[in-house]
C-alpha cells in the first residue's frame, strides 16, 4: 500500500449458521467481495448462531446467551458484515433491546450493533461500491427479504450492485417484498400455511421469464428453491453475493453437487 493510503478496514465476517453449514460458496464470495473493496476480512472462529431462532421462539436466555458469545467473538473489529438481512438484524435491531437490562453487556451490545451491516448494504453504502467487475450472462429476477427490507431497508442496494454486472439483465419479480413462507421457525410450526405463501412466490418467480433467482438470505433461497425443484422449474436459485463476486458457475441451491 502506498504509505499515505487510509487504513483499510478491518471488517469480522459473521458467515451466519445456514451458510456454514449449506453454502459455504456464499461465504467464500463474501470475503471475495469484501477483498476486492479494500478490506481486511476476518472470519472470527468462536462465532456460532446469532440467536433469532430462540429469539423469535420467545426463549430470550438462549437468544441472550448467544448475543453474548457473538458480541464477544465479534468486537475489536471495525466492522461486522452478513450475508443476510436477518442475521444482521438481529444484531443490529435486536441484540441492544435483548441486553438492555445487563450492565455488563448493554453498551457493548449497543456499540456492536452500530457497526454491524447486512453485505450487499455494506458495501454500496459504506464502502461506496459502485461497480464489482463480474460477468453473469442471463435474465435473474430478486425478492426481498422481509428482515433485510423492513428492519435495514435493504431494497435498492442489490439492484444498484447488481447493475454493474456485465451481462446481466434483471426481471423485477411481482410482489418482490412480500414473504416467500421461510420466516425462520414459521415454517416448521405453520408448514402448511408456508407452502402455500411459497407456491405464490413460485409462480409469480416463474411469470418473469427469468432463468435465476437471487435473493441476500439463505433460509429463503433455500424455502423458493425447494419449492420450484418440487414443481419441475428449471430456474436455478442462488446468493447474490455468488453472481455479486462472480462465483455463480457452480451448482446452484439445491442442486446435485452443491456441497461437494
């Protein structure tokens, strides 16, 4: 680095459960992109669940204990970055409320917090990306994570990023903020009403004549990709940050080979 360049920022990434253990492509295309921007990447070892599922379960001593071990795994970098809306939702909205009331935990909670940022956020935002230089040759269409949408207003910041890829065109999906049936443990306690909010999303996937489908959270990219493999589609599901980072010659979700 020349010897007057700023200090490049050294970012914690919180690679989040769902990735880790079903996509770990998402990952690796996130310290691409944040590499590529500038960044010091840091994955921190300790990290584990950021607690939403006990939080949205109502169990807050679990989702309490897990804020915990994730404020600790986290600190000391400048920033923490997700590929996911809901995971760094919980950080950021709801990790100072759940802490609010331990003296030991609520300012770090809360300074943790400020520094915390859904990836694709991140960088059009705060490092002020405007352009990624990756190719993708093909018609995608984008849903909007609830939790990314309503509690981060992550809606115009993958398009932007997205328009800089060579190539690529983009079909807007119909109802693009409305749930696709995921909603963490939702899904599993009310299957049936999920299936039948996923069947919707499907269909109107299918309408936009697009071949792939992006979106910024695994747990729904893996709700829609399930449903459209159910039903025959060929459209293949995937991570923006895979397109984002130009990794998306793989397997798709779902498909034969994807963690191999």
């Amino acid at each position: 680095m020349p010897p007057n360049a700023p200090p490049r920022p050294r970012v914690a990434l919180f690679v989040t459960c769902l990735v880790d253990f079903f996509r770990p492509s998402v990952g690796f295309a996130a310290i691409k992109l944040l590499e590529e921007a500038g960044c010091i990447v840091v994955v921190p070892a300790a990290q584990t669940c950021c607690g939403q599922p006990a939080y949205n379960s109502g169990d807050r001593g679990d989702a309490a204990e897990l804020a915990r071990r994730t404020i600790a795994a986290c600190e000391g970098h400048d920033y923490v970055v997700a590929p996911s809306g809901s995971c760094a939702g919980m950080i950021r909205k709801h990790y100072p409320a759940l802490l609010a009331d331990d003296p030991d935990w609520s300012g770090r909670a809360a300074a943790l917090a400020a520094r915390t940022h859904e990836l694709t956020s991140f960088l059009a935002d705060v490092l002020g990306v405007a352009a990624v230089g990756a190719r993708f040759a093909g018609t995608v269409t984008y849903h909007d994570s609830c939790a990314g949408l309503r509690e981060l207003g992550i809606r115009a910041q993958p398009r932007r990023l997205l328009a800089g890829v060579a190539g690529l065109s983009l079909a807007e999906l119909p109802d693009a903020d409305i749930c696709c049936g995921f909603g963490g443990t939702f899904c599993v306690k009310y299957p049936e009403i999920s299936n039948a909010i996923v069947a919707e999303k499907a269909a109107k996937v299918a309408a936009t004549g697009a071949g792939t489908l992006l979106a910024g959270d695994l747990g729904c990219l893996m709700n829609m990709a399930g449903k459209l493999q159910r039903e025959g589609s060929a459209v293949k599901v995937r991570h923006v940050a895979e397109v984002l980072a130009g990794m998306a010659d793989g397997p798709a979700i779902g498909e034969p080979g994807e963690t191999e």
